[in-house]
C-alpha cells in the first residue's frame, strides 16, 4: 500500500467510515511504515483533542433566556383562546362560549379597577368620584349594577341594586324594591357572571 | 420530543418554546462563539436563531431532525456575519478571543485539581487557536463534526452539501489541525 492511500484510509478510519477488510489493510501498512505510524499517532490525538472540547460547554448569559422568549413577537390575545379551543375540539360550541366568558371575566375582574355604573335610568344617579348616589327623592326605574365604587342610596330603586368589590350605604329613606346583592370575590362575581348570563339567556 | 415541542409552540404555547430553547441554546452558543470568537455576537446569533426559529415553525418538516434544521439556521447566520465581517474585524475578534479562553467562559465537566485545569485550559487554548485559523469553509464543518458531535451525513444534511465534499473538508481540516497542533502534541 502506498502511504498516499494509507492517509486516506486513516482518515476514513477516524471517521468511522472504513470497512473491516480495510482496517486489516490499514494496519498492515502502518506496522511495516513508522511514518505513517506517527501521522497517524498525530491524527488521532487530533482527532481526540477536538471531541474533548464537546465536553467543555461555552456558557451563555444567565439572561439569555428571558431574552430570547421576549424578543418573540406576541401572540395575540384572541389567539390564545383560538389555539385553546382547537386544541380541544370535543367542547361543544356552547361549552366554549360558557368558558371564553369566564375567562374574559377573570381577566376583567383582575384588571379592571375602573368605576363602572350599569343600569337603566342612570340621568337619576349623582357620581362624585368613584361614589354613586342615588339622591334623596329621586326614583330609578330598573336594576342599578355598580363595580369598584361606593353606592350609597338615599332615594328608590324600583329594582336590584347590585355592587361588586365596593360599598353599600342604605340611607333610612332608601327604598329598594327588589334585591340587594354585595359582590366582593373573583368566585362570587363569576358565579354572578354566570348566572346573570344564564337568566339572560333564558329571558331572551 | 423536539417535534412536539415544535407542533405545541406552532400552536402558541410559549412554554414549549422556551423548552425548545433550553434544549439548544447552549449548543447554538458554543457553535457561534467558535465561529466568531465573540460573545456578544455568539448571544445576538443565539438570539436570531430562535427568531428565525419561532417565525418558521410552520414550515418545519418534521420528518428531518430538528437539530438539523436549528444547526442549518445558526450555522448560517455566523457564515453570514463572518462574511460581512471587514478584514480588518478579525484582528480584533482573535485579540478578544484571548479573554475568552482564560478560563471563565469554559467550564470543565469534570471535577480538576488546579494543576490540570491549567493544563487542560492551556490545550484548549491550543486547539481553539487552531480552529479560529482554519479557513472558514473548513471551521463549520470541524465545529459541527467535533464540537456538536455530528455526523457526516447530519453535515451534509446542516449544510446542504453532498457527503463527499464534508468528508473532504473534514480530512484536511483535520490535517489542517493535526499540523498546527503537531508540534506541541
Ligand atoms: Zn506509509
């Protein structure tokens, strides 16, 4: 065997690509040549020299992480429940929908720290920052639903008041001629939630 | 499990991203910080690898292997950058590479007393010499083959070049090496 040939072997040796007739030929070769013996010798020492440096792991920084998950762009919110939902498609449409409001409800509940007054009759009702009043001879004709404030009532409802995460003040002249319903807890309001859009479903 | 973890984040689940992230971001650092001698460049192509990654999940095939596809956009990111780089740039990267090998970058996997430490930093000092000599057509095929432990064919497959030529480039990168390296074997 040529020693131009036994290199080429050797390399195709340490690339765990030389079949086992070949290797018997290689080490013929390399028992009867000292040359290639050593070249062989350095190649190998190479060749283990480089797979040793897999061992030693570069490290990144601590933060890169973080900074990669940040650098993506977002999804956006809808999507998290469109992906959600197909996800699970054995949920009947219904179910969905049921689900998707009390999400949108807990995330509401969460984050909205706003004053919001609902009713029907609100050009009776006095807000002075974030209290609602219903003023002393003044008549509100329906159901008054307050969030994040404090009521205090004086006058007549002639329906439900309810407040949710705030305060309630009957004044002795108040008259309220349906229910009063204080709501202060994320599971509360989602039970209101939920029943609220049941009745309304069922009225309609 | 990288497939899943692809078909989950396909659907928005970031935290089978960040999974697919921590599988790999080690291995694209250490590619692209022997490629380019750099840290900061090795973190930005970290970075734009998973960029790239996140915003092509959709046309990840997975009947090839995910750290195929991964080593493919990071490996040509840094041959990217390497070729934008001025002549000039090279200088400097080899004189901040010098703070790099010292030590504190590399972290032995197993426990050493001191002496060897300093031996073995002094190796590898050596041999990553040698690598940021090499040509760069020689340099991805040597970091992938020894540093990410692929084979030829995963080479060839990373790099889109036939089994033939990898194998080329390996022996006289590995000639290349066993030269520079000979003298202090
Ligand atoms: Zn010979």
């Amino acid at each position: 065997m040529e020693c131009k040939l036994a290199v080429s072997l050797m390399h195709d040796y340490l690339d765990d690509d030389l079949p086992e007739l070949q290797q018997r030929e290689l080490k013929e070769h390399l028992l009867s040549c000292p040359d290639c013996r050593a070249k062989f010798k350095e190649l190998e020492q190479t060749d283990m020299l480089m797979f040793s440096l897999m061992h030693q792991n570069a490290v990144a920084s601590d933060d890169l992480v973080s900074r990669i998950m940040d650098s993506l762009p977002k999804p956006k919110k809808e999507r998290a429940f469109i992906t959600w939902i197909k996800r699970h498609p054995a949920l009947t449409a219904a179910s969905v929908f049921l689900l998707v409001m009390l999400m949108s409800s807990v995330t509401f509940w969460n984050q909205d720290q706003q004053l919001v007054v609902r009713g029907s009759d609100l050009d009776q009702v006095v807000i002075q920052g974030d209290t609602v009043i219903v003023p002393s001879g003044k008549t509100i004709t329906g159901n008054l639903t307050v969030e994040n404030g404090k009521t205090q009532v004086y006058g007549e409802v002639n329906g439900n008041v309810t407040v949710i995460d705030g305060t309630l003040y009957k004044a002795s002249t108040a008259h309220i001629s349906g229910q009063v319903k204080s709501i202060d807890q994320a599971v509360s309001w989602l039970w209101y939630k939920v029943t609220n859009m049941f009745s309304e479903v069922a009225y309609r | 499990m990288e497939g899943r973890l692809t078909k989950l984040a396909l659907k928005g689940d970031q935290r089978a991203f960040a999974e697919l992230v921590e599988l790999y971001k080690d291995k694209i650092y250490h590619l692209a910080y022997r490629m380019l001698n750099n840290r900061h460049e090795a973190e930005d192509i970290v970075q734009e690898t998973f960029l790239r990654v996140y915003r092509n999940l959709d046309r990840y095939d997975d009947k090839q292997k995910f750290s195929t596809w991964i080593y493919r956009i990071g490996t040509n990111l840094c041959i990217d950058r390497l070729r934008k780089r001025k002549p000039t740039y090279s200088l400097d990267a080899e004189m901040n590479d010098q703070e790099g090998i010292d030590g504190y970058s590399m972290i032995p996997s197993d426990n050493v007393t001191p002496e060897t430490e300093l031996l073995l930093s002094e190796t590898q000092r050596v041999i990553y010499e040698a690598i940021d000599s090499l040509p760069v057509k020689y340099r991805s095929v040597m970091i992938l083959r020894y540093l990410q432990d692929l084979s030829l064919q995963e080479i060839s497959d990373v790099l889109g070049m036939p089994v033939t030529t990898i194998k080329t480039r390996v022996h006289r990168g590995r000639e290349f090496l066993r030269k520079k390296l000979g003298p202090k074997m």
